[in-house]
C-alpha cells in the first residue's frame, strides 16, 4: 500500500494569517465607512400587497416603479405569481396605497386589486438591529462554551475565533457590494454559524483523536495529517451544498436571494477557516500532547503494572 500524501496545510499558515487579516480589516473599514444597506426590516417603511388578475413580469414592476420616483422598491412574488408583495422605504400614508396602484396599472392591461397596506415603524426596525446583534453574539458565547467543554479552551478559542472571522468577512461583503441586508441575511449568518462550527468540530475531534494516537511528530505535523485526513470529506461537503445553495440564488426568486448569497459565502470563508484559521489559532497558542492527555482515573491501573 502506498503511504499518503501528507499536505503542509500549516506550511502556509503565515500567508493564511496575512490574508485573513487583509480581509477582516477590509471588511470593518467598509462596516465602519459604508456600513450596511439595510433592508425595510430594520430601517422601517411601507409593505404594500397587490393582486393581478394574471401572471405579471416582476422586472417590469420593478422598472415601472423606479420610473414613476420609487427607488429601491423590493418586489416579490406572495403566495402565487398573481400576488405581489412591494416593500417600500418610507413613510406611511393614506394615499400612498393607492398613489401605487395609479402607478402599476401604467404598464398593465389588467386588473390590479390592493390587499393590504402595513407600515413598519423605524422603532421596530431599530430594535430587530439590536436583537439579531445579540443573537449573533449569544450563538457565538454558546460555541465557546460547548467547544471548551466538550474539547479544551485552546480549541473553544481556535472555533470562536474562526466563526467571528466568517461572520465579519460576510458582512465585509454585503457592506462593500451594498448588497441589501435584511432578516433573510440575518437568519443565514446564524445558519453560516452553525454550518462553520460542524466543519470546525469534524476537524478538531481528528486532531485530538491523532494528538492522543501518535506517539511521534511535532504539533504541526499531526495538525497537517489531520486535516489531509477530513479535506476530503470537507471539500465533498462544501460543494454539494453550494450547489443546492446556488441553484437557490437563480431560481429561488428575490426573497431567498439574499440568504442563498449569504450562505455561499459563508460556506466558502467557512471552508477556508476550518482549514486554516482555527488550526492556525491552536499552533499559535501552543497546543501539545500535554493538552490533550486523558486523565487517569483514581484506581485505575498503569500499564505494565501488576
């Protein structure tokens, strides 16, 4: 049998360490600079729900609208491709129902019906912010908890670490591309959590597993065959679910667009930090056997010991 291939992931840590940085301090200068276009979630505004009497091209709505003065209207389709949902960023009032009604029937034969008109006020949006900050932060506390209790503190730091560096990356992007950023994106970077710490835990279990078998090689040469020995199942794993993800994107419809995108991403920089942003953490902080050494029970015997 021939012997594998080891590959010198943490050969090419420092390169790692430079480009993960470079991408982070990217993404918190554009944060701070541009920040995030939010969405009619968390900024307020007008939800206006219409029925066509047939099947309406949302492009043509979305391009009707803009002509007639409303910027930045997010059309969807509700329930069927009769109904539709327009999202509007400002203020309600009594006429505005109809103001948009007078506006569609422009570039539509048929007949259009107003269902329903809500406003959501700047308030409830202010407050979505603060909660899905906290969640965002709350998901990352539990990980650090689980992970030092169900590893060691040095690997629960590597995890966090990792996590905090997909979540920021993410919404580097989002912020640089003006991408908007609503509930939908919100929920897909708790998912991205989620996905990121299953990966990172598949690999942290094989490098205890290989720091408690091997009774030769230096720390980055165990951390090395660890990961030749998940990369495989790593890689299988991301692509098959950035494939399920992207056929989302393109055939999903504009309400899933941005949580399919968002999961991508996430997936991809998930991906990366599993591989070298949490391994990279536990070689900086100096892991060794001695870490991971399984305590000896009272009265349990030494082997080799009558």
């Amino acid at each position: 049998m021939t012997e594998e291939r080891i590959i010198n992931f943490m050969g090419h840590r420092k390169l790692a360490a430079l480009l993960s940085t470079v991408l982070i301090l990217v993404s918190i200068a554009s944060l701070a600079v541009q920040q995030l276009r939010f969405g009619l979630d968390f900024t307020g505004g007008t939800l206006i729900e219409v029925g066509y009497s047939e099947a309406v091209d949302l492009n043509q709505v979305r391009k009707t609208l803009v002509n007639n003065g409303y910027d930045n209207a997010v059309v969807v389709n509700y329930g069927s491709v009769t109904d539709v949902l327009v999202r509007l960023q400002r203020g309600y009032s009594d006429t505005l129902g109809n103001e948009l009604l007078t506006v569609l029937k422009k570039d539509f034969a048929g007949e259009i019906e107003l269902r329903r008109i809500e406003f959501v006020g700047p308030q409830v949006g202010e407050e979505l912010r603060e909660e899905g900050g906290m969640a965002l932060l709350a998901a990352l506390f539990v990980v650090l908890v689980y992970v030092a209790f169900r590893f060691q503190i040095k690997f629960s730091l590597g995890a966090v670490v990792a996590l905090a560096h997909d979540v920021v990356i993410t919404l580097g992007v989002f912020s640089l591309l003006q991408w908007e950023f609503d509930l939908t994106v919100l929920a897909a970077l708790l998912a991205v959590i989620g996905y990121s710490l299953n990966d990172t835990i598949v690999v942290a279990d094989r490098i205890r597993e290989n720091f408690r078998k091997m009774r030769k090689g230096t720390p980055e040469g165990i951390i090395n065959e660890s990961l030749t020995q998940t990369f495989e199942r790593t890689l299988l794993t991301s692509l098959t679910t950035i494939l399920v993800l992207t056929a989302l994107a393109v055939f999903g419809g504009e309400s899933i667009h941005g949580f399919a995108i968002a999961l991508i991403i996430g997936v991809l920089v998930g991906t990366y930090s599993s591989i070298f942003v949490a391994a990279n953490i536990l070689l900086s902080l100096g892991i060794s056997k001695d870490d991971l050494v399984l305590p000896i029970k009272e009265g349990e015997e030494l082997d080799g010991m009558p």
